[in-house]
C-alpha cells in the first residue's frame, strides 16, 4: 500500500479539512532544494519548507554537527544541568544578536518562544508588583497556536473559535508611511486607558499575512514610543531571523532594539523543532530575588536539547560563512530583477522583496483556503515547484543554497501562473 493511502488510516494533519482535501503528498526524501516524493517526482522547495531549512535540506555539515553530538550527549534535563551545546549557542547567538540581548532561554517552536516572550513580560511586571495585563499587536500579525500566541494574532480561522478564552489585546494597524501619527495618536489614547504590558510585533515583515512590509520609520516610532511608556517590546523574528531579510535579524534594520526576541524556524536549520526566547539583562534582572516564586517557572522537557543545539551551532556557522552571505545577495539582487520584468504584468496587482523573500500579489479574489489556491498549488507542483500561495500572495523564501537554474524555474512557474488566474 502506498504511504499517502496508509496515511489516512490513523494521522490527523494540521491546517487540513481531512473531508474536503484527504490526501498528502508523501515525501521519502529532501535534500538540497529538492523534496522527492514516493513516485519519485522532484519538487523544489521554494518556501524552505516554512522558512525552516535555509541552508539546504539535509546540509551534510549540520547533519554531521547533529550526529557528531548524539553519539556524545542526547538529552539531560535543563533545569538541573547545563552543557557545552548550549554554552556554545548562546555564546555564538549572542555575538549576532542586536547588542542589547544579553540572555538566552530555550523553548520548543515558534508558539512557546512566543508564549514564554509574554510570560515573561507579564510576569516582569508582577514581579514588580505592577499590574499590567493588556498585549498591544499588529492587526493581521500571525505569532502561533497557543493561548498567549494565539490571543496576539490577528483574528483568523486559526483563533476562531477561541476568542472568548483569549488575553486582553488592543490591536493597532501596521506603519505604511503615511499614518503613523494616527498610530501614534491611537497608541496614547490606549497606554492612557490601559495598564500595558507589552506590544509584540513581527518586525518590517508580517510572513502568514501575506509576506506585508511595513515602513521601518514608523515602526521605529512606535517602538520609541512604548519604551516612553515602559510598555515592553517584543520582536517576534520566528520567521524573519537568520539571514531572510539580508540582515541576520530583521531588527537590525530598526533603530529601536527588543526588550525580548522570539527565534525559531531556521535557529536549527529544519533539522530538529527548537526555539528560544532572548531578553536583555534588564529583563532577566526582574525575576532575580530572595523569593523563589519570582523565578520563571515556565519550562518544556526538551529545553536546549544537545542535538538541536549542534545544529543551532552548525547553523549559525553556515549563516556567517561567506559563502552562504553572498548567497543571499545574489538572490536578493535576482528577486529585484524578477521583481522589475513582473511588476508591470495585468494580473500583477503588487510586488515586493526584501532579502531572499520576494511576495506578489495577484489581481485575483483568493480566498485563503479556496479553490483558486487549490489551483495554483497543483499547478506548481505539477511543474516541480512548491509553492504555497497566502491568500492572494504567492511568496517565494528559497534556501541559500538555490542554484540560478532553480531559482529560475520558480520564477517561470509563477510568470506562467499568471495565465490561468
Ligand atoms: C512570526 C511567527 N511567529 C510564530 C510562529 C509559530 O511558530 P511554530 O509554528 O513553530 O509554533 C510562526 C509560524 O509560522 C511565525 O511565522
């Protein structure tokens, strides 16, 4: 029996309607670019398989880093141990984090480094003895699927039907150059109603709403502004950390640095699930006490598990390699030039790019989930290419390691899209 027939026995998939859409694509093999199926057909992976594996599938460097560490030491438990791994990451993680992120503290994925950034925050204030409870968000921002994450997105089918059990947020729109003094007037009217205890935000791009960029000025100026207030700031770089956007993290770009930063996605290469939560010395300050419940008792088994912390390491290695940052410039300087030849195109209602991320938006109604979206992702994958259009957006976010050949081929899939839309 064939693995996408066996898989419909017993496996329940995530963001699927098993009634309307039963079957998956069964993989056997990835490296490289290319995901292989079990017939055997080739696709190239031309989102990193979310964001994750950027520097290839299967890097033989990570892979051997990871298995190098697992003959040495699988797993001990966090809380009462520490080890080299994770030593070794933080000390290579905080050399290229912006300069003020002075700790490092280890969670599963991108949902719990979001979770653990709001515990921390509320509980900072608790600590202090100050009662703040109100989350300040970007409207249509996307930060994961647990509680707290799922109560700072913007509201979807994903948080639905949990909006009566989610924390308090007020939600402001994203800077576009021209309305930030409105942001700004709407921020002071919330931070004068409100006792607030942190605004977070995917810095310059939203990735689930569609790959939207927003003005750095004006988000430079929200961020001044809430630091004024003492309103905790708290860069979600799940999706734009590492490399994605030219700079190692999308914050580099602003200013205004973090009081806390949420990593996760390429941290481990897409080889092992890892995340971490980062803050400044500030932060970490306000849980140190005589009293033992002033400690952050927020903590996931597998914290800073060895392994994944190898791959973390052989990560970061690769990030910093010459070789993998001209790669960046390459495809950043080809996304421009791709950019430039559709921009103009009738069915093309907007285009943009910012590192190895490059976004169009088709002049089409699309509904997330709809049939066009259906459409489009057969029709790429019928030309070896995936592609997972958002909405009307079709993004590309390929590994550092894409041949031009390759990145060509998404490039005329997408141009030839256009036709059927
Ligand atoms: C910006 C951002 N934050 C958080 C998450 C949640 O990460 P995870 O799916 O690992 O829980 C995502 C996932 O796409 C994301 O893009």
């Amino acid at each position: 029996m064939s693995l996408k027939a066996r898989d419909k026995k017993h496996l329940w998939h995530p963001l699927k309607q098993h009634q309307l859409n039963p079957d998956s694509l069964a993989i056997v093999k990835a490296k490289g670019c290319m995901l292989t199926d079990e017939d055997g057909n080739q696709y190239i992976d031309a989102i990193s398989s979310w964001y994750t594996c950027m520097y290839g599938h299967c890097n033989d460097y990570i892979v051997n880093a990871t298995y190098k560490q697992m003959q040495q030491l699988d797993h001990v438990m966090f809380s009462d141990f520490t080890h080299e791994p994770a030593i070794q990451l933080s000390e290579a993680l905080i050399k290229i984090l912006p300069q003020n992120q002075n700790k490092i503290y280890f969670n599963d994925n991108g949902s719990t480094a979001v979770e653990a950034g709001i515990k921390m925050a509320l509980q900072y204030y608790f600590n202090k003895g100050e009662k703040r409870s109100l989350f300040i968000a970007f409207e249509d921002g996307f930060h994961g699927d647990t509680f707290g994450a799922m109560s700072v997105s913007g509201l979807s089918v994903y948080n639905g039907p949990f909006e009566n059990f989610l924390i308090k947020v007020k939600r402001i729109p994203t800077p576009n150059g021209a309305n930030h003094k409105a942001i700004l007037n709407q921020l002071k009217s919330i931070v004068s109603k409100h006792n607030v205890a942190g605004f977070i935000y995917e810095p310059i791009i939203q990735g689930a709403a569609g790959m939207k960029i927003h003005n750095i000025e004006g988000l430079n100026s929200i961020l001044e502004f809430l630091k004024t207030k003492d309103v905790l700031t708290i860069a979600d770089e799940v999706m734009t950390g590492f490399g994605k956007t030219g700079e190692h993290f999308a914050s580099n770009y602003i200013e205004t640095k973090p009081d806390i930063m949420c990593l996760s996605k390429a941290l481990t290469a897409g080889l092992l699930p890892m995340a971490i939560t980062s803050c400044t010395q500030a932060i970490y300050n306000g849980f140190l006490s005589d009293d033992m419940a002033k400690g952050f008792f927020h903590c996931h088994t597998y914290s800073a598990n060895p392994v994944a912390c190898a791959a973390a390491i052989a990560g970061i290695e690769l990030l910093t390699s010459e070789e993998i940052e001209k790669n960046i410039k390459w495809i950043s300087n080809s996304h421009k030039t791709f950019s430039d030849t559709i921009k103009h195109h009738p069915k093309v209602k907007a285009t943009r790019h910012i590192g190895v991320i490059f976004a169009l938006d088709i002049n089409a109604k699309m509904e997330r989930y709809g049939s066009l979206r259906d459409k489009l992702l057969k029709f790429f994958m019928d030309r070896g290419v995936f592609l997972r259009p958002l909405g009307n957006t079709i993004y590309i976010q390929v590994p550092y390691v894409i041949t031009k050949q390759e990145l060509q081929k998404v490039y005329d899939a997408i141009t030839e899209a256009l036709e059927i839309v």
